[in-house]
C-alpha cells in the first residue's frame, strides 16, 4: 500500500484545508528524475506517518500545475497551514528531504504568516503606486 495520496483538482483543497501539513510531489510518468524521486518521496511519507504525502502528476492534473506555476519537474512543494512554505525543483537526495522536512516542522507559523501578511501589504502598496512611485 502506498503512503503517498494523489492529488487532484476534486481533492486538492479538501487535503490542503484539512491537514495542517502537506508535502507535494508535482511529477510525470516520463519523467526520469521523477522516477529516481518517487522511492526517496515514498521512504520520506513512510518515516513521517503524521504528514500528508501528496502526488499531483502534472499530466493528469495540468490545471494544477498551472495554478502554482510549476515550470519544471520534480517539484516539492510544502504547505503548512495553507501557505506555501517551500517549493524547490529537482529530485532531492533522501538527506536533503529529511533535512528539509525537519525545517519545515520547526517553521513557527504565526512568524510565517507575520511575513506573508507584511508581504501582501508591500505589495498592495506597491500596486497603488505604480511601477515607477507614480
């Protein structure tokens, strides 16, 4: 049996807004570092059985792919709460997946969406502005 969960458009926010943290794996069955990736990803939802391990295969699910502008794959993307709190291309090796997962369960979220929020409000600002202070 799997521990990974495929993703799709019909359970993609349902998994995101119930479960506070979401590992994603944007993949394609022709793609050969994805390949390699899949076993290191599966061996990661195996020794993390309190986080969600989602796969969205980018073929099947292109409205996805889209929506969080992957350009190329693999891409692991972290959602903690919601947010998006690392998104990186390339097959990571099974260390720096650990490594990654390991920062990201030490994230304090109010300090995440401090930022986000601080963001947000820059930009929106900015937008008022104009690109040139107009």
């Amino acid at each position: 049996m799997s521990s990974t969960v495929e993703l799709t458009k019909e359970n993609f926010d349902q998994t995101v807004t119930d479960n506070e943290f979401v590992l994603i794996d944007f993949w394609a069955a022709w793609c050969g570092p994805c390949r390699q990736f899949a076993p290191v990803y599966e061996k990661a939802a195996v020794a993390n059985p309190d986080l969600v391990f989602g796969k969205i295969d980018t073929e099947a699910q292109p409205e996805l792919a889209a929506a969080f502008g992957i350009q190329s794959i693999p891409t692991l993307m972290i959602v903690r709460d919601q947010v998006a709190v690392f998104a990186q291309p390339g097959a990571l090796p099974e260390a720096a997946l650990t490594d990654v997962i390991g920062q990201a369960r030490k994230l304090d979220m109010d300090e995440v969406r401090k930022s986000v929020a601080e963001q947000q409000a820059k930009q929106a600002q900015q937008g008022e502005t104009g690109p040139n202070g107009q």
